[in-house]
C-alpha cells in the first residue's frame, strides 16, 4: 500500500479522483457540484493537453516536410535544386525572354471640350517594352470596348463593370502583341497602330486559339 500511495503521488499534485462513498454522500450540495466540476474540468483539461500535444508531433512532421521541400528548391553546389535548374535554363532562354517581356496598361482620360467642359472618358492603353520604348493606342468609349468584347464572346456586356471591361481589353492586347511579335518583330510593331478595330479582326480570324497567346 505504501508503495501505491508512492507511486500516485510521485512528481504530480494529488488529485481527488474518487472518493467513497460514504465521504461523498455526506459533502454539501454546493460541494457535490464543485467535485463533478472538478472532476469533469480535469478530464476535459487531459484531454485538451493530449491533443496539444498530438498537434505539435503533426507540426514537428510538417517542419521536417517543408525542410525537405525547401532542400528541393535550394539544393547544393553539387547537387543544384529546382532554383538553379531554373535559372541555368532562363540564362539559355535569356534572349526569347527579353524579345517578349512586355507590359499592358489601361485607363480612362477626359478631354476638354469646345465649352471647356469635360467630355466623355476614353480608354487609352500603353504597350511598354521598355523604359524608351512604347506605344500608346487610343480604344474609345466603355460603350465602344463592350461593344467590341461582344462581338468577341457574342454574350452581353452592358452591365459588366468598368473594371473587368479594361482587363479584358488588356488581355486581348498582351494575346495579340505575342502574336504580332513571334510573327514580325518590335521595329514593325512600333510602325504600325494596332487600332481595336484591326485587333478584333485578328482574334475573329484566330477564334478561341487567340486566347492561347
């Protein structure tokens, strides 16, 4: 008994997790309710303190899954990772890369009037290959690209809102620019005006292969 009694109560703050019967029955009610809740608050706090710690084994697994995926990225002088994979075959593709980077941006400008009032907002979009080099293209009204995105998608755009109309409009242009660029070159690029009238055409004539480019 001794032994037992050394045994539960060795390294741990004794708990009354039982008691007789006779010691229980003669407790008050308002102690009967502290002893259930007692009772009930510490299994609830074992249980609690089980899941803690089953958690932090599934976070100590994840780490060492992320350390093993970032070994993959980064790798070592000799054995190289996908990063230097990656950049060894972006040195080789340097120059195709260079001829195709490019950015697309849209917005709205007001013009004065004759009265000096403001006149109904244009779109205007730029094509920049470089800090030098650009082009802007005049589209026209909201109502006017809508028009033309119809025609494209034959579905309604009266009620699509102004800013999904102008990256529509951008992604039309980023696909034909590629398009126009594998074919010829940036020097004939930038000698001719790729209205949206003639950029329509082309993607009619390409139907949905001109959302590949």
């Amino acid at each position: 008994m001794k032994n037992i009694l050394n045994y539960r109560a060795r390294e741990e703050k004794f708990f009354l997790d039982y008691l007789p019967d006779e010691l229980f029955i003669n407790l008050k009610e308002s102690q009967r309710i502290s002893f259930r809740k007692l009772r009930e608050n510490h299994l609830l706090i074992q249980k609690a303190e089980s899941e803690i710690e089953d958690l932090n084994n599934e976070i100590k697994e994840i780490k060492e899954q992320i350390k093993k995926i970032k070994h993959k990225i980064e790798g070592t002088t000799e054995r190289p990772g996908y990063m230097l994979k990656m950049q060894s075959a972006e040195t080789e593709l340097n120059k195709l890369i260079i001829n195709f980077s490019f950015s697309v941006s849209i917005g709205f400008r007001s013009h004065k009037t004759k009265k000096k009032t403001n006149g109904t907002p244009k779109l205007y979009l730029r094509i920049q290959r470089t800090s030098r080099e650009f082009k802007n293209i005049y589209i026209g009204t909201e109502e006017y690209a809508k028009l033309i995105l119809e025609e494209l998608t034959s579905t309604s755009w009266k009620i699509i809102p102004a800013e999904i109309v102008k990256e529509e409009i951008k992604l039309l242009y980023g696909s034909y620019v590629r398009y126009f660029i594998w074919k010829k070159n940036w020097d004939e690029f930038f000698k001719e005006k790729h209205g949206i009238g003639s950029v329509k055409d082309w993607a009619l004539d390409m139907g949905k292969d001109y959302l590949r480019w």
